[in-house]
C-alpha cells in the first residue's frame, strides 16, 4: 500500500496542459523548494509555471515512499486540478 496517497480518477490521468518538467532532489532539498511555494512539511509538491503551463514536479530521490511513481502521479493529479487540500481522497 502506497505511503503516497492516489489522487481521484478525475485527476488521474496525464497532464495536456504543457510539459511536465520533473525535478529528483535530495529529501532535505525537496522539503525545502515546496516549503519556498508555500508547502511546509511535505516530501514532493508541483505547481504550474505561468510562462509555459508546465507542471514542476518537485519529487525527494529517497523518501517513506520508495516507489517514486506514487509521487509522480500523486503530483501530476495536482497539475490536473486537484486541490491541496486532497477532496475527494
């Protein structure tokens, strides 16, 4: 069982909106760029940069969750419009 909670099937699904643009970070290094964007104490966070549309995809090259695709599609579910709050998990 994923430590890495699955977005909803809505937001599941790849992101069409612009590139993806993935970043591997050092645990303590990704912590810190998604506590820069507002989110403290997460492992892996995204955003979409205004100039192009792409989802960044901030993502810890070891964490609690060591299947890196849970954070990949847990993250790109935000690019897609689910909230940061997680409705609907």
């Amino acid at each position: 069982m994923p430590t890495v909670s699955l977005p909803p099937p809505q937001y599941d699904h790849a992101y069409l909106n612009g590139p993806v643009v993935e970043y591997r970070l050092p645990l303590a290094e990704a912590r810190q760029v998604c506590a820069q964007w507002g989110l403290a104490y997460v492992d892996a966070c995204a955003g979409i940069r205004t100039e192009d549309r792409a989802c960044v995809i901030i993502i810890p090259e070891s964490a609690p969750d060591p299947i890196t695709a849970h954070y990949e599609q847990h993250e790109r579910g935000h690019c897609n419009g689910w909230g940061r709050d997680h409705p609907d998990e």
